[in-house]
C-alpha cells in the first residue's frame, strides 16, 4: 500500500502598499513558525520575510496594488517563503558600500536562506528562499 502524499502546512496573506505592511507580515510569519513549531531558524526566516516585503514594496508594488506573502511548511520540514508582486522580474544587489544606508537585503537572504531565486508570474514575479527547519 503506497501512503498517500502529505501536502504542505500553507499559510497566505495580501498586504496593500503601505509601509506598515512589512511589520504585519512578519507578524503574521512569527505567529505560523510558532503554530508550526519553528524555532532554530525563526529570527533568519523573519529577517528574510521583511527584507522581500520591503523590497516587493519598494520596487515591485505599483500604487493601488499590493503583495501576496506565502508561506508552506513541507512534510520534509523545509519551509517556503513566497514574496508575489507585480513588478518586473530582474532583480540586483542594490549598493552595498559603507555609506549607503540600504541595498542589502538580497545579500541578506543569499546569508541566511538555504536556497532563493525568482519566478515569474503574469504580472510580475514570485521571489522566494528556502529554510531547512528539522528541530
């Protein structure tokens, strides 16, 4: 007898343009880690979660729109966290000399995550990074 497949814990939200967006969404990421009983890795999941919101809102959400937070803990124990907008799908490394007061935040999630990339979607993109989160 084969098992039957075993789907992801999903958890989704959609956050209008608005700076207070990025503190709901790692909110709404603190209270599922902690459903899900994701602890080692929690603080490097919600820096990443607020670094792609901030990016989605600065450079990828067009007044009157918004962005889609996704997040999926697989039966392998390997969380997923979605960033969808509607901005164009090229993303860079923004300056990251000592003066400049932002432009790390990919940097950071390259860091921290175990796997990121991009994906498309019509509009716009899907970024995403990968967490092993085995307790």
């Amino acid at each position: 007898m084969n098992p039957e497949p075993q789907t992801p814990h999903t958890r989704e939200a959609f956050y209008r343009r608005d700076r207070r967006s990025v503190g709901m969404a790692r909110d709404f990421t603190r209270a599922a880690l902690a459903d899900w009983r994701v602890g080692p890795r929690a603080d490097d999941v919600l820096l990443c979660v607020s670094e792609l919101a901030t990016n989605a809102l600065l450079h990828g959400v067009p007044p009157g729109r918004g962005f889609r937070l996704r997040l999926a803990l697989h039966p392998d124990r390997v969380l997923r966290v979605e960033v969808h907008d509607s901005g164009p799908g090229e993303l860079r490394y923004g300056d990251m000399s000592p003066e400049s007061e932002g432009g790390r935040g990919l940097f950071l999630v390259t860091l921290l995550a175990d796997k990121w990339g991009v994906g498309e979607r019509e509009p716009g993109k899907v970024v995403w990074c990968e967490f092993e989160v085995r307790g």
